[in-house]
C-alpha cells in the first residue's frame, strides 16, 4: 500500500514539473499596442513624418533583447515582441495608409476605429464622392493589414492563441489614442465621439 502512494505521489510530482502555468502578459501588450499604434497615427500635426528610427525608441529605451522578447530590466518578465520582418512591412503600410489616404476622414467624421480593432466608414455622406471608392479601398485594406498584425504578433511571440487577446488590446488603443473629435464603438458597438 505504502508502495502504491508513493507511485501516485511520483506521478503527482512529474505531472506538476510539466505542467507550465503562460499566461497573457495584458501590461506588455498595451505598451507593444500603444506604440504601435501612436507610429500609425503619427503625431497630432499630420504633416510630421514618423520618427527616423520607424518608432523603435520608446520610453524607458529600446534594448536589443525586446528583439527576442526578453525585457531588459527584468528577463523573466515578458514583453511582447512587435519587431518583425512581417510586422515592420505592416506597419509601413499601415502608416502610409493612414497618413496618407484616411487621417482626413476621421478628422471628418467619415471613419472610426471598431470595438474590433477595425477601422470603419462611420459616416459615407461624409466622403466626397470622387473620393469614396479610393476611401473604401484603404478601408478594406487597412483592416487585413490590421487582422493581419493582430496575427503576427501572437505568432512572433510563440502564442498563436492570443490572437483575440492581442486584437482586444489593440481595439482599446485605437479607441484611447483617438484624437479628440475622433469616433470610436464603444463594448456593445454603439458610436461615441471623442
């Protein structure tokens, strides 16, 4: 009898070794998200261009080790890797799209970010005619860029499954780095100006 509690108690203790508790690092996702996208928006004056380093400096510093996801002050802590061939190519277009075709848009009320994480045409009316086609376009295509980051990064860091989690924290930033007069969906989707 001895015997067989002290093999359950080994099969117990091996079972407990394997088993790795990885969870969502929330905090380090909303400053890999922020920065993210405080690049695509830009600056409150539009005509600034992006910073010369593409956005790498942060505060607190850029340290070579974010590359491969290890903090600099604290390596057993996570930080969410968003440095990528993939992503830097998304992340460029995202930024040119955004500056170029669609800032005018949310400054007018016409477009807004989606409780998705998405970009929407809130208000068609509101786009010039000539334009509308071209508009609807860069919606379309800002929006695969954007599932697409949302992808990338859960892959880059080794956790396909935070896909949906890492769209949440990016809808969220969208929603707070809005500029005032911007529109955004609230949780239940309903349109709120900024």
């Amino acid at each position: 009898m001895t015997r067989w509690f002290a093999s359950i108690a080994a099969a117990l203790v091996l079972t407990a070794c394997v088993t790795i508790n990885v969870y969502f690092p929330a905090a380090e996702a909303r400053e890999a998200a922020r920065e993210f996208v405080d690049d695509v928006i830009g600056p409150d004056d539009a005509g600034l261009l992006p910073p010369a380093d593409g956005g790498m400096a942060r505060q607190g510093g850029f340290h070579p080790l974010m590359l491969l996801g290890i903090g600099s002050a604290h390596a057993q802590s996570p930080d969410i890797t968003i440095r990528t061939p993939a992503i830097e190519a998304i992340r460029s277009r995202m930024i040119e799209r955004f500056r170029g075709t669609l800032a005018p848009h949310f400054e007018s009320g016409a477009l807004g970010f989606t409780n998705a994480g998405e970009v929407s045409v809130r208000d068609a009316g509101s786009i010039p005619m000539p334009q509308r086609a071209q508009v609807n376009q860069a919606v379309a295509d800002q929006n695969r860029d954007a599932r697409a980051v949302y992808r990338e990064i859960a892959v880059a860091n080794g956790r396909p499954e935070w896909e949906g989690q890492i769209r949440d924290v990016f809808a969220q930033q969208w929603q707070q780095r809005a500029r005032s007069g911007w529109w955004y969906q609230d949780r239940a989707g309903n349109w709120q100006q900024k």
